[in-house]
C-alpha cells in the first residue's frame, strides 16, 4: 500500500476532489450534545465537517443498505402487471468512516454478495462507494466508552477494504491507499511523499492509543467456544434473554446486521412498490407464520438469536468473521445492558458459575 | 441449483388457469407462467423445492411444490390461513400474480435409489410429500417397496382423493388411510396416523428404508416417536420443514433456525439435522 502526507489544513481538500469526481459525499458532522451523524456535503456546511467526534450511533450501513428500499414498482395494466425492478445506482464517498463501520460493510460484503444469491440492490449501491477510512487517535473525543474494536480486531487502524484511510499525526495526515482508486488521487499536490519518522510517528500513535480503549477486554474466544459447542447453560440465555425489552435498538444501529422483511404498499391508484424494510431478530413477530404458530417458543430463544448467529463458529466460518465489528453502539443503546460485550462476559463467566462447587 | 437470475427478488407474471377446491379452506391453483421460456426452465425444479409466491399489494410468500416435475402441468395447493393466501383464493382463472424460485435443496431422490419409501402425511402435510411420491412412481424400478400413510381428522379433509385412489390400484403400492372421526360413512381406519403401522396386515420395513414424515407439529412428534421406537434410525427420517420467509434465497434472515437457513439449507432436512436446530417444527 502505498501513502502520503497531507497538511492539515489540505485534509478536506479530499473531500473537494471527490466532489469535484461528481460524487455525493456523505461525512460526519455534531448535532446537539452527543449526538453525531453522517450527512451529505454541500458547499454550505463544507466548513462544520468535523473529523474528531462520537462515531454517530447510526452507522453508514443505510448508505448500502437503506432502512426503507424500493425493490420493485409494479403498474396495473392491460389486466396485467407490468413489474419493474427500481435500482439506484448512486456515485457516493463517504469521508471519515471509522474502521469498525469499514469491517461493517467488509461484512455486508461478504453476506449479500457472497454465497449462491448476489443481491442486486446491495451490489448497485455499493459498486461505486468511495470509502475513506478515519484512523481513531483522539482516546477523548473518537474513542467512546463502548468501543472494543481492539477484541474484535478491527481497529483502530483498518488493515484493508478502505479505498483511502486518512490517520492524524498532528500537524499533518497520513493517507494511505488501498485500492487503485484511492492510489489516483496521489496524483494531486496536495499529497506530498513522506519520510521515515512519519511512519515512526505513525507506530508510536497507534501503540499508545491501543493501551487508551476504556473497554479493553471482551472475550470473545471463550464465549464463541460456549456457545458453538452447547456450553451455555440454558439459565444464562434465560438471565440475557430477561434483560432484553424487543425494542430492536441492537439490531437497528448495528453495522453487521442484515435481516429485513418485504411488504408491498400502495403508490397511486394502479401502481404497487414492492419494499424491502430493515427487521430484528429480537422481536416477536420475526418468525410467527400465518395462522400464528411460532417454532421459537420461549421469549429467550429470540432475544439470544442475535447472539447465536454473531457468535456460533457455524456462522464465522461461513462469513470467514464473526458479525461484530466492536463499535459498542449495541452496548450504548441497551436498556437492559445485554449490549455484545456484557453478553460476552456473561458467556464466559456462566460455565464457571454453572458447575458444582 | 439452477443458474441465478440477474435480480433474485424479481418474480414473472404467471397465470392462474383453474382453480380446484381439495378440502375446506384449501384449493389447488393451476398456473403457468405467461413466458412460455420461463415455465420451461422452472419445470426442471426438484421434488421438494418450493417457490415464492407474489400477490400484488398483498406481498409475497413460500409455497411447496406439490407436482413432481415429470408431470406436466403446474400447480400449488394452499390453505387460505393469511392475508396473501386469501388474496390468492380470491383469484379467478385468467388472472395475473407471479412466482419465483424454485428455491431450496428438495428431496435427494438419487440418494433413496434401491430403498423402500414409506411416506407419512397428517391433513396437509401431503401437499410437499405430493412431489416426491409422484416422481417416486413414475421412476417405479429405482425404489423397493412404497408406502403411503395418509390420516387426516374427518374423511372430508383426506388429501388428494383422486391421487389416493388412483395409488391404493397401482400395483407395488400401499395405501393406508385413516381419520381421527368418522363421519358419512367413513369404513375405514379410525385413529391416529402412526395408528396404522400397528394394523392388521401392515408391515413398514426397517431396514434399507427411508420414511418421509410431513404434518401438523402435534402429528409429527408422535410419528417421529413410533418411528423411532420400532427401530428408524433419525438419519432415515425425513421431513420438509415450514418457516416465515421473506427471501428464499438466504439473505432475510426469517427462516435461519439454529445453524440453518430452511430456504437454502432445507426445507428438506434428516430428523437427526432436525433435531440438532433445536426449535419446534
């Protein structure tokens, strides 16, 4: 991978270049207190671009995956139908997304195009998405009280599937690029060559942010060991399951999550769309037939779904990851504190609590 | 699995050609799709896939196969239970919905070649098992002995009468009926399902036999249990199994139990598999 360096007050000239490339592009800007979120850029709010923020508690998966999806408009006529796929096919960066939402989408990546079926509509929006990744190095203001990307391996830094990732050195950014794509821009002055001390600098950050995560330990092997062989006693999936209120909050702000329903609605008088909708294993229609019969009995069976399909070896092997990127955001809306790090820790201490004194 | 269209969730106009009433609430729907191309490379689906079903404003659902794909016309036998289903009772010949798929790994026929085939159906659970046996009879010389057992809760709602009685006169097969209540003149059997291994006169092979169980949760607990009690091993025990589906190709998530998704996985799944997914069927 090749990298260069770009002057601080250059670094959203990046986001001129992908503009002036006819992209939309969507970055992160603050609202009212915590409250962060990605927003298209336009030459009005340019200035107020921020880089050091509260990652926004709804990822950039809408980007690829938008929570209500036209899939198909179907015109009444002739006593027929005539049924037309809506696809969008949009042109879009999206500058500072952090290195959890980039495995995020790695992980959509590999769910909707991987396997027997390639989903068109999900291929469509992310065939041309411009993905510059924003390293956490401000433990203050990037690095919240829930993130583990650190157990997850998936951050700080991004190792890969970013076109572009920009790391703050202090008076200057390091961009280093991964795909061809990003490599293009180098063409443009503003990034200049680097030296060996930016690449020491560049250690020496990412070695001492590494030991400022506030969660550092969630223990994910021991929990994927109990749960893909059976090791949970049934009483902890009840105590996790109990906790759960079927809000779907987990499910909504998740950057791995991919579940969603389909319902047809009407457009006009002769005309039908065909939606697709983001759905959530946690709540209790998700499985109930027509005529009302639900295979899973117990409230716990589909509160610990989500868990089940995150961390069952099954599913890891099958996806070649597990599907948690380790953004806390789960762990930051929880009422009932089952966030994926409690339930980690709550795995992994059961077996031990469990057994006969 | 049959090459992927461009566009998975995009289903083709098909047209509803006659409709015929089985039992209260469930009718069978005769159909082709309007391209002529299209009903051509569906014909070659499975015994035991199913397809996704589209009624316009209504929405979309799964349905089993129930003609073998050596047959020539096509169709699916529904039960009117919710809203989609109702929009599709409420179709007259001549109109429009549409279908895609088919979808899912379907019975492995090959898999059963020189084994006796004992099928087991409660009330509409015979729908899915229709498929396999049709294509069982019209490759007569692949399989041993074939046994069909066929209860249902009143005479009126005995599946597929005209196919029950055009097997009970095939030679090599036997046909057993039963029903919880008798009603009009029912002289037949009187009990459950499993009822009929213990008859008078029948004997259900064991060895070298695969039995294909289909039914009510209820109906299926109890089969399954006299199954294994006279001496099936789970891996000879077959079923198709039901889920809310949204996609059938793997992505909703709606279907995934345990470590399966039903709509790629399944539907049809071994008892011992069945029993690993650790949901009720």
């Amino acid at each position: 991978m090749k990298a260069r360096i770009v002057a601080r007050p250059d670094v959203l000239r990046i986001v001129d270049l992908l503009r002036a490339d006819g992209r939309e592009v969507l970055a992160p800007f603050r609202g009212r207190g915590r409250d962060t979120y990605f927003d298209t850029v336009t030459d009005e709010n340019r200035g107020r671009i921020e880089l050091h923020l509260p990652n926004p508690y709804y990822p950039p998966k809408r980007y690829v995956l938008p929570p209500i999806e036209r899939l198909l408009r179907v015109e009444r006529k002739n006593g027929g139908y005539e049924i037309e796929p809506t696809y969008a096919e949009p042109r879009r960066a999206i500058f500072g997304i952090r290195s959890c939402d980039v495995a995020g989408i790695h992980h959509l990546d590999r769910f909707y195009l991987g396997r027997d079926y390639r989903d068109p509509y999900y291929e469509k929006r992310r065939r041309h998405l411009f993905l510059v990744n924003f390293v956490c190095t401000d433990p203050e203001r990037d690095i919240g009280e829930e993130c583990f990307c650190l157990c997850t391996d998936t951050g700080p830094a991004a190792r890969g599937q970013f076109d572009l990732q920009l790391m703050d050195l202090g008076d200057e950014f390091m961009a280093v690029a991964g795909t061809p794509a990003g490599e293009a821009l180098f063409v443009h002055p503003i990034f200049h060559r680097g030296t060996p001390a930016h690449i020491a600098r560049r250690r020496a950050i990412l070695e001492d942010v590494r030991r400022r995560f506030k969660t550092t330990t969630s223990w994910f092997a021991a929990a994927i060991r109990y749960v893909s062989q059976g090791g949970v006693p049934e009483k902890t999936w009840e105590q996790i399951g109990n906790r759960c209120l079927e809000c779907g909050g987990c499910t909504y702000v998740c950057p791995a999550c991919t579940c969603f329903t389909v319902s047809d609605r009407p457009a006009g008088p002769d005309t039908i769309e065909r939606v697709r909708l983001w759905d959530s294993c946690a709540l209790s229609g998700f499985t109930r037939m027509a005529g009302g019969f639900n295979p899973r009995r117990a409230r716990h069976d589909r509160r610990n779904r989500r868990f089940f399909r995150k961390l069952a070896h099954h599913f890891i092997q099958r996806e070649l990851a597990m599907a948690c990127v380790g953004c806390g955001r789960c762990a930051a809306v929880c009422h009932g504190d089952i966030g994926m790090p409690s339930v980690v820790e709550m795995i992994r201490r059961a077996p031990k609590e469990a057994a006969p004194a | 699995m049959n090459a992927a269209p461009e566009n998975v969730y995009l289903p083709q106009a098909a047209i509803l050609d006659r409709v015929v009433a089985e039992i209260p609430e469930v009718k069978t729907f005769y159909w082709r799709f309007a391209d002529p191309a299209a009903q051509e490379a569906f014909r070659r689906f499975r015994p035991g896939q199913f397809a996704q079903v589209s009624l316009w404003g209504a929405g979309e659902f799964p349905a089993s196969l129930p003609p073998s794909p050596t047959e020539a016309e096509t169709f699916f036998t529904i039960r009117q239970v919710g809203s989609v289903t109702t929009a599709l009772h409420e179709l007259r010949p001549g109109d429009q919905f549409a279908v895609r798929g088919p979808y899912g790994n379907g019975f492995p026929m090959e898999d059963y070649h020189g084994r006796n085939l004992v099928f087991v159906a409660g009330g509409i659970g015979l729908i899915p098992l229709r498929s396999c046996i049709v294509y069982a009879l019209a490759h007569r010389d692949h399989y041993q002995r074939i046994q069909i057992f066929h209860g249902a809760k009143t005479p009126h709602e005995l599946m597929y009468v005209d196919n029950l009685r055009e097997w009970a006169r095939t030679p090599g097969v036997e046909c057993h009926l039963t029903v919880d209540r008798a009603a009009d003149g029912w002289d037949g059997h009187v009990g459950v399902v499993g009822s009929l291994f213990k008859r008078p006169g029948v004997s259900v092979p064991m060895d070298n036999t695969t039995a294909f169980v289909c039914g009510p949760p209820i109906m299926f607990r109890f089969v399954i249990r006299d199954l294994l009690a006279m001496g099936f091993e789970e891996k000879n025990i077959v079923s198709t199994l039901e889920r809310y589906m949204k996609c059938g190709v793997g992505k909703c998530g709606h279907c995934c139990i345990g470590v399966a998704y039903v709509c790629v996985d399944g539907p049809v799944f071994t008892y011992q598999q069945i029993r690993k997914l650790g949901e009720d069927i």
